[in-house]
C-alpha cells in the first residue's frame, strides 16, 4: 500500500522560527555574586537571541542587593518567577506534563504559554562567561528608562559636570565583606589613585569611582564623584557605569557589570583568561613568570589553556608559576587605549538596547564550542618590553 502524504504540518519541537510556535527556554540564574548574576542574565538571553521567535522564562532568589535592579534592566525576560516565601524553592516536577502530576502551580500563565513544556532548561552551569564565544548575538542589559532622569540628576548634584565624558573606575580592596579577600585579585588602592589622577590630568577625563563605603578614602579633588563613599549607591553607581565612557576595573564583578551594561571595559591585573566578552573591552592579565623566573608571554599561553581559572589557580598554588601585578606604567598605556577605543564619546554615554536582525534558529551543544579564549571579541594586551 502506497503511503499518501499528510496534508497537517507537525512539529515535534519549536523551531523558534514562527511566532506561533516559539523556542521556550527556562532559566535558574542562580549566582548571588553581582559578576556572576550579570553573566549569567547575559548568557540566558543571549541564548534566547539564537532565536527569532523565542520566550524567556526565568526563577531566581532576590537574596542579594543587586539583583532585583538587573532583572529589571534585562529586557528579554518575558515572565519572571519571584516565590514571596524565602523559604520556597522551584520544584522539578512543575515540568511533569502528564496525568498525575503531584505538584501544581496557581499561576494560570504558566500553563497557558507553555512553561510547563520548555525546549530548554538552563541551569548555572550552563550560563558561564565561555558560552558567549560560541552564540551568534550577545544581549545586553539596559538601565531603566523610568530612573534614568532622577539618578542623573543625582550625579550632576555630586559634582559631575554633564557636559562632559567621564570614565567610571573601580578595584577590589580585601574588607568588602560580601567576598572573601584574594591575594590575587585584591589590587593596590594607591596604585588606582595614581590611575585617577593619570586619568584627569592626562586624558582630560572626570572619574567616578565604583565601589563600597569602607574602601581606601581618596582625596577629593576637581573632577572626581567618589560614589563609593555615599551609602546605598548601588542604583546611582550602576547608571553612572552606563553613562560612562569607559570603565577602568581590576578583576571584580563590577568589570563583568561593565560589560553586561555594554560599557567598554578594560580590565587590569586580570587573574585568567575570562573577564570580558565585547569588542571594544581589553584585558591585560597579570604578569607571568615560570618557575626559574622567565617571563611567560601571555598571548602564547592563551590557546594553551593554562590560565583557565581552575588551572591557573593550580599552578600558582602548585609554585609552576608565579603571577605579578601590572605596573602603573601598564596600567597609564591600557587607559591610552580606552580612550582610542572610545572616540568619538565626547559627552554622556547614550546607550541603546540591544536589537538583532539576524536568527540561525538552532543551538549548537556545548554552547562554548569554540573554547579558546582568543576568539571572543575582547583584545588581550601584554607590555613584555
């Protein structure tokens, strides 16, 4: 008997490429770290960006101070789930579709729009900083358009002249109680002061530095909005980042901030080979030395795969090698790049959200297929002279 072809068009998973049958992806950012939680929005909506036609659903904890301020500049969530008891956790079995099931949800939406029946389910471990090699469009995060006017107000109160660029700056000091101190990521405060000071009198910038209030005290100065010293700042620091021309970082979660914002970032004494992921951003990782003090060049150990975090951090516990802070030297030709990298900034920033015109339509699995570090976007520099 000769089979006749069916008539009725069937899909056995959403395609995402018409907008009545949309790619459903549900995501658990996880993180309470402020770089991880921001990568990880990126990482998720990027992932939805593979797409043309696609929905974001996503359940995270408000157990940090920063995090209900990102997921509202995240534009690509479509339902967020935020449980009101701390207590509660996101069962497994909300996606047990068939009869039976033991646990419901009285969100009615959740089973109108399909949540119950996700193409994709994202946990951490698949929204670290690698994955974005491999994706076609980065998403981007985009400060509320309802704050905008009162915060910058804020700014020009405190000094910041509104007719001219400014770069934001921020390093990592060993009392910031959220996070444990680290030998290597911990920077020199008076290092960064003497980057400031290069920085206004030198490049012709203002400074506004990021941060929290227990940090080294700065000297005031013309030109300078010390945010770091006024308390519960977060918002105002997070709108100043956006606006800023550039952000001049050490290795924090504020670089990774930086880049979620779409701000270019330089990142200085970097301590591996993540850390930024666009192309105007820079890296300059930390001096290298072998064990009978030879300097390592740094471009050379990339596509080896010896400063991932976990094999970096071996090797310097294990005495292989020996990391050493950049110079100010450095750190004065970086900023000089910054300010190449970014002309044409001459006031404000005036960032956009992020469109794309372009969908493949598909995921390719891993999602870092491509896991050298030296095909992102972002440019690692080196001074071995």
């Amino acid at each position: 008997m000769k089979l006749q072809e069916s008539k009725f068009e069937f899909h056995r998973t959403n395609s995402g490429s018409k907008e009545s049958d949309p790619f459903r992806i549900f995501a658990f950012p996880l993180a309470r770290a402020l770089g991880d939680f921001a990568v990880e929005n990126v990482v998720m909506s990027s992932i939805k960006s593979s797409f043309k036609h696609a929905e974001l659903y996503v359940y995270c904890r408000m157990d940090a101070f920063h995090k209900d301020l990102i997921t509202n500049s995240n534009g690509f969530i479509d339902k967020l789930f935020v449980f009101k008891n701390k207590e509660s956790v996101f069962p497994a079995e909300l996606f047990d579709i068939y009869s039976g099931r033991p646990v419901q949800i009285a969100d009615k939406e959740f089973y109108k729009r399909g949540m119950a029946h996700p193409n994709l389910v994202l946990t951490p471990s698949m929204m670290g900083m690698e994955a974005l090699i491999g994706l076609p469009n980065i998403a981007g995060l985009h400060f509320p358009e309802d704050q905008i006017e009162g915060q910058a107000e804020q700014l020009v109160q405190l000094g910041l002249d509104p007719d001219r660029w400014f770069c934001t700056l921020h390093y990592r000091e060993s009392d910031y109680e959220l996070r444990a101190p680290s030998k290597l990521r911990d920077c020199d405060p008076q290092q960064f002061l003497e980057i400031r000071d290069y920085l206004i009198d030198a490049l012709g910038a203002q400074v506004v530095r990021l941060g929290h209030e227990t940090m080294s005290e700065f000297p005031a100065r013309d030109g300078f909005v010390d945010l770091a010293r006024v308390p519960d700042s977060f918002t105002t620091q997070v709108f100043a980042l956006t606006r800023s021309r550039f952000l001049f970082a050490g290795p924090s979660g504020v670089s990774q901030l930086g880049c979620a914002y779409q701000v270019p970032t330089a990142i200085v004494n970097g301590v591996n080979d993540t850390g930024a992921w666009r192309d105007k951003d820079v890296m300059l990782l930390q001096r290298l030395y072998d064990p009978a003090g030879q300097r390592i060049s740094i471009k050379e150990a990339l596509p080896t795969g010896m400063l991932a975090d976990p094999v970096l951090k071996a090797m310097v516990e294990n005495g292989d090698l020996t990391m050493s802070p950049n110079t100010l030297a450095e750190l004065r030709r970086v900023a000089g790049i910054m300010l190449e990298n970014t002309a044409g900034c001459d006031g404000w920033r005036r960032p956009v959200p992020v469109r794309f015109d372009t969908f493949p339509d598909e995921l390719g699995f891993p999602l870092s297929n491509k896991l050298n570090p030296t095909d992102a976007l972002t440019t690692f520099v080196e001074f071995l002279d």
